[in-house]
C-alpha cells in the first residue's frame, strides 16, 4: 500500500507533467492497461466526493483532458463527469467571489 502523502505527491506530479503538453497527455492515457489516467480514474470513490481529495485528483484530470479528445473519451467511459463538473463550477464560483470580495 503506498502511503497517502506519496500518493497526493504523484497525483499532483502527474497534473504538473501533463499540464499544457499534448505529447505528455498521449503518454499518460496509452500504453499497457491499466494506464495511468485509468489508474486515477480506479482511485477510491473518496477522491471523487471529498473535497480535500478532489481538490488533489480534479486539477490533475483536468490538465489531462484539456484538448485531449483521446484522454476525454476514456475518462467519460470510466468515470462520471458529474462530480468533475460540479468540481469545476464550485471552483469557478468561489474565485469569481474571492476577486469581488
């Protein structure tokens, strides 16, 4: 079992790796299965409801999919995009509200 701070680490080193590079993006999302995106995806459903752990795993799924049709159709497939939606409108809403405050 890989302690939980290594695996926020490798989370967010993931997120930082593939940020802005589409030759990274491809890198992450092919090869031998499981890739790395399906491993985010298989992470515990706390990832995915918690909003600490949602805030490690949602940037790093984002910068994966951000103009990566490849990557985008094997997340919808594994995952629902409901909480990354959600994730992302809660986001937006909470720093348009810093920035008026």
């Amino acid at each position: 079992m890989v302690p939980e701070a290594i695996r926020h680490e490798s989370i967010l080193a993931i997120g930082y790796f593939v940020m802005g590079n589409k030759d990274n993006q491809l890198w992450v999302h092919q090869g031998e299965q499981p890739t790395i995106l399906n491993q985010l995806c298989m992470l515990p459903f706390q990832y995915f409801s918690e909003p600490d752990l949602k805030g490690i795993l949602f940037p790093t799924l984002v910068s994966s999919l951000f103009l990566c049709d490849e990557a985008k159709e094997i997340v919808r497939n594994e995952v629902s995009l409901i909480h990354m939606a959600s994730y992302l409108t809660g986001s937006l809403f909470y720093r348009i509200t810093e920035l008026l405050l």
